[in-house]
C-alpha cells in the first residue's frame, strides 16, 4: 500500500496521506469542493441546508464555536500502543497549574504545541487510562483489530460527479480487509448503541470509507467493524460488527448525498426538508389506537 506524506499544500492526487491535521482536513483542502462523511450524512439525515449551514464552501457560514482539540477515545488508542508512543502525542498538563489562567500555565501550554504535542489535563488522562486499560483487556483488541495506520486521510474523485471525496477512518488495515471505527459514549448497552448507529449514520461514515479504499488501493474490505467504549467507569466496551448488506445499504445512501452535493454545487441551490408540503398523515401505531378507541366507543362521533 503506498502512503503519500502531504507536503503541506492542496491535495490534488488521490490516495492516502499520512500527516494531515486534522483542521486542514476538514477546511478547503482539495483542488476541487470536497465532502465528508460528516457533510453526507448531515445532508442524507437532516437537508442540504443543514450541511450549506456550516460548510467550508458558504462565505456567510455560522461558526458552530471550538471543537474539542481531541478525541479522547484516539487517545486511548495511542496508549494501548504503549506509554511512548502515547508521550511521544500528548503532554498532561504540571500539578503545580490547575488551570490556564496564567501565564506561566499559558507560556507552558504553548510550548508543548509548538512542539507538536497534544495538551491534556490530569482530569483527561484519568479518562483515557481507565478507557485503554478496558479496551486492552478485551480480547479482540489484544488480537489486534486496532493495529494499522492512524490519523492518515483517504482522498479521491467520485467518478460519476467529479466531487472529491475524504475519509479518515480510526484505523486503515495494512494486511487485512477490515475498516475499524472507535466511538466514544455515555453508555454501551445494546440497545444504545444500535440506536446511535442509525441515528448517526456510522454504517454510512464505513462505507464511505470502504469506497475510499476501493478507489485509492483497489481493495474490497469485506468486515466493518465499530468499538465503542465508555467515558466513564467502568469503561465498557461493545464490539459491533456491523454486517454486509447493511454497509451496502449505506454506501446507496452516500451515493444519494454525493448526487444531491454534486447537483447543489452546480445550480447554488441548498434547500431544506424535501417533503415540505406534503401531507403528513398519523403515525400508523397513534392512527390505530383511535380507531380502537372508536371501536370500543371511545372516540365521540362527528
């Protein structure tokens, strides 16, 4: 597999590059307009308007504020991977600061960045080591599955549109045809964390990633697979397969973002909800439980 180490400078050739920030990532990187998954699922589950709302592309964009300057469940990756490679990412910010109101605390910080380093607090590092200490008990992550190249970015031109499409999956395999995604939460029980695949679109943020690595390598992942853990103790981990037909599905309904981005971009046309007018009938289960309630002489007559 060929990694291309980005120079700095606008990505115009597809591939994967290894040592792109993950803000340059997400602003006017290609040599075309480019979306995410984030930007296709936010049009596939919400409107065109939603993604238009906060784009890069829209001059009079609304600022959604600072974003965490991490993610705590990478960082529970990296110290998996041993207390080197974690320090050689992340400072944990001195005892003798409890905070970043001086200037001393100020001075400090901005010299572990400028360095190249990640800054967490003690409140932070509690976190991610109860997170890694679970996550490296459980045996298939000791098998491996969170091995591979970290914080690379997969970039491409949809052959259909022309759109230039990224994804930066937790972990891109080096031997294996499996894409793996961590995710962070309040709880890990079944049933929620079923819900947050829907309600989020992971199937589709693997699928987007799986076409990247088709278009990039030639390669056809056949497993997709999500881990989620805790944030908080006991740090639970549930290990989510996720099947075939379901990342299928997804990868359609990418597909339906990518032409609705595409035809967006060429006529400046972001509209809201598609069925604006359309009648809205009962929910079938509110619809039924009054035609019971008539049955039963329940509900007046007109």
């Amino acid at each position: 597999m060929d990694i291309i180490k980005w120079d700095g400078n606008t990505v115009s050739t597809p591939g994967i590059i290894s040592g792109l920030g993950m803000d340059f990532y997400h602003s006017d990187c290609c040599a075309g307009p480019s979306i995410s998954s984030s930007g296709l699922r936010t049009i596939e589950n919400s409107s065109l308007a939603h993604y238009w709302a906060t784009s890069y592309l829209n001059p009079k964009r609304i600022e959604v504020g600072e974003k965490a300057h991490f993610s705590i469940g990478k960082a529970a990756a990296h110290l998996i991977g041993g207390e080197a490679e974690f320090y050689s990412k992340f400072a944990i910010r001195p005892d003798e600061f409890d905070s970043w109101r001086t200037k001393a605390a100020q001075e400090w910080r901005d010299g572990q960045l400028a360095k190249g380093l990640t800054v967490i607090t003690p409140d932070d590092i509690e976190t991610i080591r109860g997170m890694a200490d679970t996550l490296a008990a459980h045996p298939t992550i000791r098998a491996g599955i969170l091995q591979g190249l970290v914080e690379h970015s997969i970039f491409w031109q949809d052959a259909e549109t022309g759109v230039w499409l990224k994804a930066r999956p937790d972990v891109i395999p080096v031997d294996a045809n499996m894409l793996v995604d961590l995710k962070t939460c309040a709880s890990a029980h079944p049933q929620t964390v079923r819900r947050a695949i829907a309600d989020y679109g992971y199937h589709m943020q693997l699928g987007l990633a799986h076409e990247g690595m088709m278009a990039t390598t030639g390669r056809e992942m056949t497993d997709h697979v999500l881990v989620f853990v805790e944030k908080s103790a006991p740090y639970c981990v549930n290990i989510k397969p996720i099947p075939t037909e379901d990342i299928e599905l997804g990868r359609r309904q990418l597909r339906r973002a990518i032409r609705k981005f595409a035809n967006a971009l060429e006529t400046n046309e972001w509209p809201g909800y598609e069925d604006d007018e359309v009648p809205a009938h009962l929910p079938e289960f509110y619809r039924r439980n009054l035609l019971l309630e008539a049955d039963a002489g329940l509900l007046p007559e007109l």
